[in-house]
C-alpha cells in the first residue's frame, strides 16, 4: 500500500509519498509555522517529519522534489535540511537527501532574493557542478549558458535531465510500485521568456500507482496557470498520451487560483478555458480526488488564492464525479486541521479518517474506473 499526505500550512505545499516499498518522497517544503504564537494552526511540518523518519529509522528521505523556489515551496528548508555544499548546513537532526529534483530554472536563475531559495540554488547548483544526487527538468539553452559559464560538461550529466514528456529514471513500476512522468517545464517555452516565470518553468508530474495490479495516478500540478496546462494538454494529445493526464488525486495548482483555469476569475464561478476543462471534467476518474493546498475557502471574493469562484468549479466537477474537493486547512475542520491521508490501494485512492482513537479509517471506497 502506498500513501500521501498533505499537510495543513495555509498558502504553501508540502505532500510526502510513500511508496509501498519502503520509499519515502517529499514534494516541496514549506514549514511556515509560526512556533512562538499558540494560537497557530499550521503544522509544525520540520517536526513532523522529523517524527515520520525517526519511527523507521532513517535520517534521508530517497527522493526531496523543489518544484520552483517560491518561499512558500522552499521556506525553513536551509534549517531542516542536510546540505552538502557548505559545513553549517550539516549536523545532528539535519534531514539528508539521496536525490535532489528540481527545474533547470533552479540552477539558472540570477541570485534570488529569499534566504531560503538561495541556499537551495546553491545545493542543486553544487550537485549538479559534482554529477550526482541531482536530477533536473528540462535542458533549456539556459542551462548550456551556465555550464559553460562555469566549466561544467553539460554533456556529461545528460543522464541527470529529464525532459517533458519523458519518464523519470530511478522508479519503476515493477520495483518501486511507482512510475513518474514528466510534463513541465518546457524547454521551449523556457527558451522564448524574457525571463523566468518560476511558476510556468516548475515541474509537473503523473505518478502513477501500481497495488495488486490496479493503478492509481495522481498528478501534482505545482503552479502552473492555464496557459501552461493549455500546452500540456495540447501536446500530450497530439502524441495520443491522454492516459498521461488522468487522474485519481490531483494537487491543485498555487492554491486554488483561478489563474490556473483560466484568464477570467468569473462571478460567482470560473470557466476554464476548453483545455483545461478537459483535463479536469474528462480525465478524472470517479471518485477522484481534487486537494487544495491552501487557506480554507473564503465566503467572498479576494485578490489572492484561494478563490472561491475557482472553488465552485471544482466542488462541482468532483460531485459529478462522486468525487471529494479537500482544503488542507480545512480537513478534517477548520478549527482542528490535520494532515490529510489518502490510501492507494487495490481500491485505488481513499481517504483515510483519524478516529478520536487516533486509528485512521477510510471513509470512502472508490470504484476502480474511468468517470
């Protein structure tokens, strides 16, 4: 059985996987708590994990995915993290990584402004420079600028990058349960910016499941907008990959912004330009699950994520689907979050319900097919 966890830290994204043979990944880290205020309702996400790894011993997690460099994806992380390209990021209760991923804007963006981001760049920059540990997403001629720059044989450490539209290395159905595939960033698309657009140049992945022979896909949308879904979906259909973008649990994109639907937030709902509307209407199957990293929804229009008009479209395409739509702030209360569970099984994703006992149930069963 394999298992994910999204945790409740208001606007940031952090969901640990692990794999049914032991493995342990973590997307992104965003430990936001604020440790001196009692009142705070976000978990404390070093020490929970910290707790997590200790219960089976270990000290690493196998694979640590920074999707972009936001604060809100890379904050505390200089603190929580065993780095091995400077000695004061290394000691005692420091959280080791076997392999790093990130986009190839990580490495070749200038300096960035947050602490944070910085010492990340710096780590993901030292194991590329080295070889090893590191895998990167899409070789942009960006990339080719900064070996040169700084002597490194890009040719060399082609077997580190992954590009779009390519299956990741290091995971295999048949060893690991699990296979990853690449769909963002696009090399291209990163070629013709002016400049970065961490958002639109993180990475994007399907996972798909295997448990007694069922799958089970989750697609973990970073923070890409519409326009960039837009080309995902454009593309893998045109390669007939329509299987790439179904999905059982999908983590939404920047917090259930309705940039990622559309260019219009709309009154009281957001339309989704047609792409994207297929991805999310077509391609998810019953039961799915759709999950908000995020504030709880509010009552009211806002000028930033989460909004309720994105909410109210995609409250909607879960109930057709006799799906769920779960705010991590929210789950399983808004006075009491807690980190949200989800099962995979051979009855595909469930999510999982934390009795006053502390012994987590399921609460739904999923037929394992196509909606």
């Amino acid at each position: 059985m394999a298992k994910l966890t999204f945790y409740p830290l208001n606007n940031a994204d952090s969901c640990l996987i692990d794999l049914s043979d032991g493995k342990k990944i973590l997307f992104d880290f965003g430990d936001q708590k604020d440790r001196e205020d009692p009142n705070d309702k976000r978990m404390d996400l070093a020490e929970v994990l910290r707790d997590d790894l200790k219960a089976v011993k270990r000290d690493y997690f196998d694979m640590v995915a920074i999707t972009h460099l936001d604060l809100d994806h890379v904050q505390g992380s200089s603190d929580f993290f065993w780095l091995d390209h400077a000695k004061k990021y290394q000691g005692d209760g420091r959280i080791k990584i076997n392999e790093l991923w990130v986009p190839a804007a990580v490495i070749c963006e200038d300096r960035p402004d947050e602490d944070d981001a910085r010492v990340m760049q710096a780590e993901a920059r030292f194991r590329f420079k080295a070889g090893k540990g590191i895998r990167v997403f899409s070789e942009p001629r960006f990339l080719k600028a900064w070996c040169d720059k700084n002597s490194v044989d890009l040719d060399a450490r082609k077997h580190l990058i992954t590009n779009a539209g390519e299956v990741v290395p290091g995971f295999t159905r048949e060893t690991n349960g699990v296979e990853f595939f690449a769909h963002c960033p696009f090399a291209h698309s990163t070629d013709t910016a002016e400049e970065f657009d961490r958002n639109n140049d993180s990475i994007v992945v399907q996972a798909t499941f295997i448990e007694s022979g069922v799958e089970t896909k989750l697609i973990m949308g970073s923070d890409v907008n519409w326009t960039m879904w837009t080309e995902i979906v454009k593309l893998t259909r045109k390669f007939k990959n329509d299987h790439r973008l179904e999905w059982d649990v999908f983590k939404l994109p920047h917090h259930c912004s309705y940039l990622s639907l559309g260019p219009e937030k709309g009154t009281t709902k957001t339309k989704p330009v047609p792409g994207v509307a297929w991805l999310f209407e077509e391609q998810g199957q019953t039961g799915g699950i759709i999950v908000s990293s995020s504030f709880p929804i509010p009552d009211e229009d806002t000028d930033q994520p989460p909004h309720i008009q994105a909410a109210e479209y995609h409250r909607g395409t879960t109930r057709d689907r006799v799906g769920h739509f779960k705010v991590t702030m929210e789950h399983p209360s808004e006075s009491s979050p807690e980190p949200l569970v989800i099962k995979i099984d051979r009855f595909k994703a469930t999510i999982e319900k934390r009795q006053k006992t502390g012994i987590a149930v399921a609460t739904s069963t999923p037929a394992p097919r196509a909606g």
